[in-house]
C-alpha cells in the first residue's frame, strides 16, 4: 500500500499493510536533540507527509535568553493574548489577555482570516495535489475552548460558560466564524483531513456537566464540521482529559479520527468503544512518566502492549510520534525503532 492508502484503510477499519504512523516533528524535540533527531526521523519516515526535506528549526534570538543563560522570553501573538516561554518549542503560559473586562468585546477585532483564493492557495493546491499522489494530507482549523481561553481567561471563561453569557456566545461565535475560514481554506486546497483540537478535561471529568459543553461546544462544532463531512473528507481532532462522557458527541459529529490522552483511559474499553463507535484512534505514547521517566525497555513493551489492545493490524488505529524537551534520547531512539520493526510487515 501506498501511505495514503494505509491511512484510508485505517480509518475505514480495514486491515493496512503494516502498522501507520503519524509523527509530528515538534520544535521542542529537534531543537533539543538535533541531528541525530532529525537523522532518525528521517529514516523513519511516516505517512502523513514526505520528512526527507525536514530540517531542524533556527535557534531562538540570544534576546530570547535571561542574564542566567535560560530561554526566557515574553510574546504577544496576532490575538493580542500575552505569553511567557521557559522551554523553546513549548507552548508557554499566558499572563494577559485583551477581554478581561467584557466591555472590550464590542471593539475587540480578530485577525484577518485565513484566504480561501489567491496565488498562495493556488500554488498550495498544487503542492497538496502533489502529495497526495502518496502522502495523506492533513489541512488544519486551530481550537474554539483553547482560543477562547486565551482571549478571556482561563477561569472567567468557565465561570462565562456555565452562566451562558450574551458575551461569551458573541466571543465564541466570532471564534467559529475565523475557524470556519480555515476550514474553507483546508477544503480549497484539496486536503484528504481536517484537524482540530480543544482539551475539554481534566484528567478525571470534563470541565463542564455534559449538559453544557453539548449546548455550548457540539452546536458550534456542527457548523465547522458539516462542510467537511459533505465533502467526503476526514475529521481529526485532538482532547486530552477524560472525555469518555463525550466519546458518543464525537461520533455524531463525523469525527474520524481522535488523538485521546491515553493515560486517562481504561485502554480495552476505549478500544472497543471506539471500535463499536467507528472512531479510529492515534495512539500518542505516554509523554509524562512513560517518556520522561522510564527505561527504553518500558518503552518498547508500552508500545507492542497498544499494538496488542487496539489492534491496529485490524485498522482502526495507529502510532503517534511526538518528541518533547525533557525525554532522555535513549527512551527516544527505543520509541522510534519499535514504530520501524511494527512497519517492516
């Protein structure tokens, strides 16, 4: 099989040639292990794109360090929301947003939207076209609850929700409408999926009753994924926290494919409800304890134990590769070579 032909089979739940993965080459990860990440990655390879061309990212500015030598920098990105960095290529901690004070919501202004035409789209086009004669391509729409968040603040946000709030509802349908652009985009360049992702949970419920995040969330991620849906492409998303609660909203939104937090699960009840439910599963290896603080052979046996629970020689599933600052390179090279053995048939 071709990748992309792999990854089709997987999501229709029939059985693939070998084991697919999908791996993400994250900043953090290269930035700190350098060439010999890239090197491995590289002879890895995945099927959600072709890395043969991928480089290491350009080293942050020395503004960007402390007196002490330590990354330490301050950014305002296109949103106005404020955030600190401590670990470059990790996503840093907000600590000031411009709707603090509701008030401001009648002149906030979003940034301007993705473009859904134009010489740019065309020559993306091409290149999706290009790839897809043996990759899957994925096209992306950003969050709604993450976003949200950052523009309100973490706890007036819930606090906003849970009140139902004529301003939270504005603040989020202007959300939809900007991911809805991205959308467009996705779908103009031809891509085979749509990813989006939003953590809903803590590690033991979700942040809100089922009854609100239905009323608040799932109506607005109908109209995000409704023209997807209707034009026979793939929906990915991404939640870490317990979201077994919700395991059934996804589904009847169209979602194809989740990227669950493993670690919060039950793993052979998550596979057989996802199973029953059709939803096909990426499985992202433990990136706190199992990554960070075990040894390469644990490594190994976490992954051959997924393989064993979620059956991804059925379809259904597949490996997620993500590296991160912080994992000892010989727990990274164990995670990669187990991936390449499950993909030599």
């Amino acid at each position: 099989m071709l990748p992309r032909e792999r990854v089709i089979a997987a999501l229709d739940f029939r059985p693939p040639d070998v084991v697919p993965l999908r791996i993400l080459p994250a900043v953090g990860g290269l930035y700190e292990h350098g060439q010999k990440l890239l090197d491995l990655t590289r002879a890895c390879g995945h099927d959600f794109g072709d890395l043969s061309s991928l480089t290491l990212p350009a080293p942050p500015p020395p503004t960007d360090f402390g007196s002490d030598g330590r990354y330490h920098t301050i950014k305002t990105d296109e949103w106005g929301s404020t955030w600190e960095y401590r670990i470059f290529g990790v996503w840093g901690h907000l600590i000031d947003w411009p709707l603090r004070g509701m008030g401001r919501l009648a002149t906030y202004k979003s940034p301007p939207p993705p473009t859904v035409e134009g010489p740019d789209v065309e020559k993306a086009r091409a290149s999706v076209a290009e790839q897809k004669r043996r990759w899957f391509t994925l096209g992306g729409s950003g969050s709604l609850m993450e976003k949200l968040w950052s523009l309100r603040g973490f706890e007036d946000t819930l606090v906003d929700i849970l009140r139902d709030t004529p301003e939270i509802n504005r603040l989020a349908d202007m959300l939809v409408e900007h991911a809805a652009a991205g959308v467009r985009r996705s779908l103009a360049l031809g891509v085979d999926g749509v990813a989006f992702g939003d953590d809903f949970s803590t590690q033991n419920a979700l942040l809100f009753p089922p009854k609100v995040w239905r009323r608040f969330y799932k109506l607005r991620y109908e109209t995000l994924f409704a023209p997807i849906r209707r034009a026979g492409k793939s929906i990915f998303f991404h939640c870490c926290g317990q979201i077994g609660e919700i395991l059934e909203d996804f589904a009847e939104l169209g979602v194809d494919a989740l990227w669950p937090q493993l670690t919060v699960f039950d793993l052979p009840e998550l596979a057989k409800r996802c199973r029953e439910l059709g939803i096909a599963l990426e499985l992202h290896p433990d990136r706190g304890e199992l990554m960070q603080r075990r040894s390469p052979a644990e490594v190994r046996d976490y992954v051959l134990r997924l393989v064993h629970t979620f059956r991804p020689a059925d379809g259904g599933s597949w490996l997620y590769i993500e590296i991160d600052p912080g994992f000892p390179w010989p727990n990274v090279e164990a995670l990669f070579r187990v991936a390449m053995e499950l993909r030599q048939g």
